[in-house]
C-alpha cells in the first residue's frame, strides 16, 4: 500500500470538523486509504458498492448513521445515496462532536444535486488525486514550497533522468492499479474497462445520457485536446452533437473527476486574459491511453511529447498543491497580446510562482521571456519562475528564475 501524503491533512480534518469528505476519480486509492484510516482509528467501515449496504442504507437512512453514536463511521462511495446526507446533517446536529463521519465518493459534492446545502457549514472536502510520483517513491515532495521560498535551484543535483523515461512516466501516470501493469497494451485495456464501468453506472446515476456512445468519443477528443483552451462549440461540431448537449456533458465528466479543467489565471495584469478554462484529464496516464501515446511512439511527434509532458506536470503540481504548506492557488496565463504562461500559482498572502514546460531537450533563452515580463509586472509579489524540461542540469537563469529538471518536482 502506498503511503498517501494528504494522510495528515486528513487527520486534522477530522479532529475538529464533524464531517469530512474525501473525493476524488474512482479507482484512484480512495477506499483502500479509508479502509486502512478505519482499521488504524478504530472506525466502522461500510461501503456503499456493498448491495445489501446500499439497500440497508436506503431503507432508514436514519437508522443506518445512527451507528456512529457508537462507534465513527467510515462511509465509502457516499455519492450513491445523496439522501443520506440529510439523515447525517440531523445526526451531526444533534451530536457536534468532531470526526464522527468520514465520507468518500467518486463525485464533486458541490456538483450533487441537493448534496452541497446538506451539510453547509458542517464538512471539510479533501480531494485524493492519483499517485503522485513522491507517493510512488515513498516520499512527501515540498516542491512548491521550495520554491516560494526561493530554495531552487540550490543545491539540487543534476537529474538522472532522460526525455524518454520522462515520457514513460507520464504515461504510466498514477492509477494504483496501472502503475504496475508492464505493457500500454495492458494499461490501455485496464482503462477501456475502467472508463465503460463509468459510463454506464456513475453517469447513469448522474444523469439521463441520450448518447452514451458519444462519450468515448468525447474523451478521446479532450485526450487529443489536453492543454487547450474549452471550446465546447469545437467539441459538439466534431461529434455532430448539440452544443448545450456537450457542455452538459462536460459538466458530468468534471463531476466524476474524469475532467480536471485548470482555470484562467484572475488578475488586475495589465494586458486582457483568456478567460476560458484550459482542458486536462485527471491523470497523464489516462491522456495518453485515449490519445494512445505511447512513450516509445511520443518522441516521434513533438506536439504530442509536448501535450503529454504538460500534461503530467500539471498533474504533479496540482496534486502537490494540496499537501503543499503555502497552498497557492493552480492557473494558467494567456493574453490576448500573445503571453502565455502553463501554471502561475497564487499564495494566500498574494505571492506568486509560474512554471513553463517544455519537451525539449534544452530550454532557450526564448523559453524565459513570459516568466520574465511577469515578474517585471508584479515585481516583489513575484516570488520565483522555472522552466521545468529533461535538462539535467539545474540552472539560474536570472533575477528569480531558473531552469530545472522535471524530476525537480518530486526530488526537491
């Protein structure tokens, strides 16, 4: 079992709040890190895949949270019964002793239909993501922290690490039960079943799909589209749908966490910003099988190494955002006058960090010059910027920026 580093998040959640809820993309750890939470904190687990729990559960709602006046509850899949919440919004107003309920699901709980006024006031939400590639090395990465804090590059040593083991990484990605499978033909098998499961049980309970077979189809394109600006219009004209049909549509996958939209940066910068959201998957793995990008096959097609890579260092950034001390906000930057930046993330106290990445073997002078009039823009608010590539060598490379290898993320 893989250690996951937004374990101690969870337990200070659950030592002063009465309800936490742990969600994230199916399949990506979630229940097998409730089980073990229960097993170590002497909670009940049940789970809501469980039939019979699921029918108990619906018969008395209220009977069923009941048990927690005896011992916590550990309640897997939680989504599947959105009039649950009710009954545990009375139990925990009732009883506002902290930690009595710990929820998991495969759904935004804001996004469930009479979920998010539930329990208004009374639930902390954590997001699991998939692996992150600290967690697949047993080790908790302070990457962002380091570099608010000015610490990159220092005394960091030069990667080992080469384009192509980058590549074989990103598409692995960080499904626990992907990362061991040797072979793409193996994974891309794994999430053909992984995707079908989804689509015909989680967004049947979700919502009345009219073209279930447009899904795939739909995903195949967001995969070819990663890193691009939303543009629903393009996407329903492609697959001869409606376009209310396909914004629809999108909401959905961004409510099973299928679809990880990273939003436009929002800033009094002087120039006018893209406003719309760029599109990514919920990991590089799942990119790259419905792209089918193979690692060995990547490097013969610079955009598609480009996107992938991308792609995976976004992830990595947004799944350490989560743990990270200075927990900044997640972005990206495009003017309409031609800057544009892959991730610029915001601080609570207005601090701000930007990161560009790049498929080549050697970033260019030319790869620092968004990173630069940025810091030129906001001046002390600027804390650092990093062009992240598969140079090994980690380098200064002005007031405040650096170059750095990508394994810089999980090594620092």
């Amino acid at each position: 079992m893989y250690r996951r580093n937004i374990e101690p998040l969870l337990r200070e959640a659950l030592s002063d709040t009465r309800v936490v809820y742990l969600a994230g993309p199916r399949q990506c750890g979630k229940s097998t890190l409730a089980r073990a939470f229960a097993e170590a904190t002497g909670r009940r687990y049940l789970s809501l895949d469980d039939p019979l729990t699921l029918d108990l559960a619906r018969a008395d709602p209220a009977g069923f949270v009941r048990q927690a006046d005896l011992q916590p509850l550990v309640i897997d899949e939680a989504q599947r019964l959105p009039e649950l919440l009710l009954a545990i919004k009375q139990a925990v107003d009732a009883d506002n002793r902290p930690g009595r309920f710990l929820l998991t699901g495969s759904a935004n709980f804001l996004a469930l239909p009479k979920v998010a006024d539930s329990l208004a006031g009374r639930v902390e939400i954590l997001e699991l993501q998939t692996l992150s590639q600290g967690e697949l090395e047993g080790t908790r990465e302070r990457f962002i922290d380091a570099l608010f804090a000015g610490e990159l590059p220092g005394a960091l040593p030069p990667s080992a690490l080469s384009r192509e083991e980058y590549l074989r990484r990103a598409e692995v990605g960080g499904y626990p039960e992907v990362v061991g499978r040797p072979s793409p033909a193996r994974r891309r098998r794994w999430f053909a079943s992984y995707l079908d499961t989804i689509i015909r049980r989680d967004l049947r309970d979700l919502s009345a799909i009219e073209h279930v077979h447009a899904l795939p189809a739909l995903l195949r394109l967001l995969a070819g589209r990663v890193g691009s600006v939303a543009n629903a219009a393009g996407l329903a004209q492609d697959l001869q749908l409606p376009v209310s049909t396909v914004s629809r549509y999108l909401r959905h996958l961004e409510t099973l966490y299928l679809l990880a939209p990273l939003p436009a940066w929002s800033t009094n910068f002087s120039a006018r910003l893209t406003k719309s959201p760029k599109f990514y998957l919920a990991d590089s793995g799942l990119t790259a099988a419905l792209a089918e990008a193979a690692a060995a096959r990547v490097p013969l097609v610079p955009e598609a190494a480009g996107q992938l890579l991308e792609a995976f260092v976004v992830g990595e950034v947004r799944k350490q955002a989560a743990w990270s001390a200075t927990g900044p906000s997640v972005a990206y930057l495009r003017t309409y006058g031609g800057l544009e930046i892959d991730l610029v993330l915001e601080a609570p106290d207005g601090r701000v960090a930007a990161l560009e990445v790049k498929a080549a073997a050697r970033p260019s002078r030319r790869d620092f010059r968004a990173l630069a009039a940025l810091r030129d823009e906001l001046g002390p608010r600027f804390a650092a910027g990093a062009v992240l590539s598969p140079a090994p060598e980690p380098l200064p490379a002005g007031d405040r920026l650096c170059a750095l290898p990508i394994d810089a993320l999980w090594r620092a």
